[in-house]
C-alpha cells in the first residue's frame, strides 16, 4: 500500500515536512478481515488535532503511522461472510491505498442509491454532525434567526440547508465572493463575506431581530461578531473551532471569559459541545432516511471538491485548513 504516514507532530500550521508518503507492504487476509482497494479518502477539519499529542476526544496518530480517515473502498478479497470480493463499503482506512480491516467495522454502501463519494459528505459524517448538532441542540422553530460560519463547506451547507427546511430565516459565513454566491444558491436567505473589512457591519445587518441559534464551526473573529447579537434563550451548539486548531497560544487581548459567562448566566444560553460520535447509535438511521427523502425531493444541493491521488492528500488537507476547498474535500484515490 501506498499510505501518507505521521513524520513529525506540528507546531502551528502543519507543513509538508510533518507528512511523508511511504510504501507498505499489507498484511496477509486474516479469518473474519477483507483486503480493501480505496477509492475515495475524506480529508477533514479534525485530522488536524489527531496530528497533536494531546489527548482530545479521541486519541492522537503516533509518529510513523499512517493518517487516520474516513473511505470509501472496494472489497477486493474477503475471509468474512458480512462482505463480497466487489462490494463498496464504508470503511475507516486511513490515508493509504489499500488495507485490512475487520469485516464487522464496514459499512456496505449501495452504490444505486447515490454516487459513492456522497457516503463520506451530504450522507456521512459531516452531514450527520449537522443534522444531529442542529436538531438535538439548535432545534430551530419557524421564524428564528440561525447563524453558521463554514457555511459553504458539508457541515455548514446541511446547516443552514436543514435550518430552512424547519422554517429558520438563515444567516450564512463564508470566506470570498464564490462561496458567498453558492450560499445564495443554497437557499440561505444572506450570505456574508467574512474575509471582508465590513465583516461586522455586515452581521448586524444581516440579524435585526438578533441571533437565536449560532452554529459554531469556527471560533475566533467570527465567534466575536455574532457574541453581542446572542437574544435571550439562543442556543449554541459547538461544534468545531476551526478558526484555532492551529493556534499555539492562548489568544492575546483581555479575558472575556467573564463577559461569556455572564452573557450565559442573564440571556439564559444553552452552549453545548458534541460530537457526533455520540449519536451514531440512537440517530444514524433517522438521518440517513431524512436525508435520502430530501435529496430526493430535490431538497438539498451539496458540493464536492476532488483532488486526484493520494500523492496530493497532505497539500489538500493543508488548503482545509486556510479556506481553499469549495465543498466536502475528497480526494480520489483511485478508480471508481
Ligand atoms: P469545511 O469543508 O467547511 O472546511 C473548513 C472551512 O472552515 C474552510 O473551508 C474555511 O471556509 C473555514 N475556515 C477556516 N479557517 C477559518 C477562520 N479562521 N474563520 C472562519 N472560517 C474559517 O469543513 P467541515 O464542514 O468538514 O467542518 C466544519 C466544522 O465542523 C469544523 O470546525 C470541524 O472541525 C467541525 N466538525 C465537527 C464534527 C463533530 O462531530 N463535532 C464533525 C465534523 C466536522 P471559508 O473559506 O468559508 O472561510
């Protein structure tokens, strides 16, 4: 197998140095495993803390190991009766071309259903975050202002895509006038530039009767602007940071953690972190039926940003992290 392997941990922005591309050999097809060709690798915004040492909510990759990831493979050889030579699957293989996975950690994929890139965006993870983060925490009602940043990317689209369909007037963030065209295009009732000197402006704007529902996927200045337009009872579901995950420091300026709790305290806010982990087993069949119903009443548009061979994974990935992919990022591994 051909895998892009940890070589050093950053310190700040990743840099092509902390990746190296090697070849491995894979090992032989043990009773219950399959031998799995991949197809696609999903690059996203959490590889980013799996590259630090500390221990986040899952635990990091060791130096010298192959970068973990979501795939969409082939099975090319199985010793398992949960899956054929020929069958697409979801699986977990990391960035590599090929592997051995246990046969009961594959998810089948039914490839007459939806293109099969879609297992890893608009029907997999990301979406589930939104989906799950939104409806348990967020719970939009008609007629309430829903704020979400990343807003071009899977989880932010579905967002503000779902957010509608439960009758929220939708507020959406993106860097650059492309995305904020495509936001437009999606339904969101604004679209906002966060790259522009207007930002601020912009956003009170955009929410004259205030913010009842912030999806944070971002932090930082973004988290700053929408703080002060927080009405009485608004939810905050917190989701990602996206805006810090290469800070090393505390940010400069003065201590506002005061200012957030008491904000917290008299408008009665619900700030609640998640993972969607935590939801796989009570709420991943509900969104996958939900989800499949609306793609198919033509409800929900997605996006998807490809870059071809596992050779360009790491540079992709860095791009992630400064705004130069326009939709869930894929990269092709290899023929589908
Ligand atoms: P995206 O494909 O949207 O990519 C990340 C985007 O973040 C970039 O394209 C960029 O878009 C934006 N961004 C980067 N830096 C900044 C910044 N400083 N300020 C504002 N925006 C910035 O990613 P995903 O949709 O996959 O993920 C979105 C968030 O959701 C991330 O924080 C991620 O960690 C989190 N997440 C959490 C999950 C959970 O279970 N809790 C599951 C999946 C994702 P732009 O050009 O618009 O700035």
């Amino acid at each position: 197998t051909t895998a892009v392997v940890l070589a050093s941990r950053p310190s700040g922005a990743p840099v092509p140095g902390n990746l190296r591309l090697e070849v491995r050999k894979v090992p032989a097809v043990q009773e219950g495993q399959a031998l799995l060709r991949t197809i696609y690798l999903s690059l996203d915004p959490y590889m980013r803390g799996r590259m630090n040492a500390g221990r986040s909510y899952a635990k990091p990759v060791g130096i010298g190991e192959v970068m973990e990831g979501g795939t969409v493979c082939e099975v090319l050889e199985s010793a398992s009766p949960l899956v054929t030579p020929g069958d697409i699957v979801l699986a977990h293989c990391g960035w590599q071309t090929h592997a051995v996975e246990d046969a009961r950690l594959l998810r089948r994929i039914d490839p007459g259903k939806a293109p099969i890139s879609t297992a890893l965006g608009v029907l997999g993870m990301p979406a589930f975050a939104a989906y799950v983060g939104l409806t348990e925490i967020g719970r939009p009602r008609p007629g309430e202002t829903l704020v979400v940043a990343a807003a071009a990317g899977p989880v932010g689209s579905m967002v503000g895509q779902i957010a509608r369909l439960h009758g929220a007037r939708t507020v959406g963030i993106a860097g650059g006038p492309r995305k904020v065209t495509w936001l437009k295009e999606l339904g969101f009732d604004v679209a906002i530039d966060h790259r522009s000197p207007g930002f601020a402006d912009d956003l009170s704007a955009a929410v004259p009767h205030g913010i009842d529902i912030y999806f944070e996927n971002v932090g930082g200045a973004v988290w700053d602007a929408v703080f002060d337009h927080l009405n009485d009872f608004a939810r905050v579901p917190v989701c990602g940071l996206i805006s810090q995950y290469n800070q090393t420091n505390p940010p400069a300026g003065p201590d506002r953690l005061p200012l957030l709790m008491n904000a917290i305290n008299t408008k009665r806010l619900l700030v609640r972190g998640f993972t969607q982990r935590d939801f796989v087993a009570t709420h991943y069949e509900r969104f996958q039926s939900d989800v499949s119903g609306w793609l198919a009443g033509g409800s929900l548009k997605y996006r998807e940003d490809f870059v071809d061979g596992i050779e360009n994974a790491a540079e992709a990935f860095f791009g992630l992290l400064q705004g130069k992919n326009f939709g869930k990022l894929i990269v092709r591994v290899s023929d589908d």
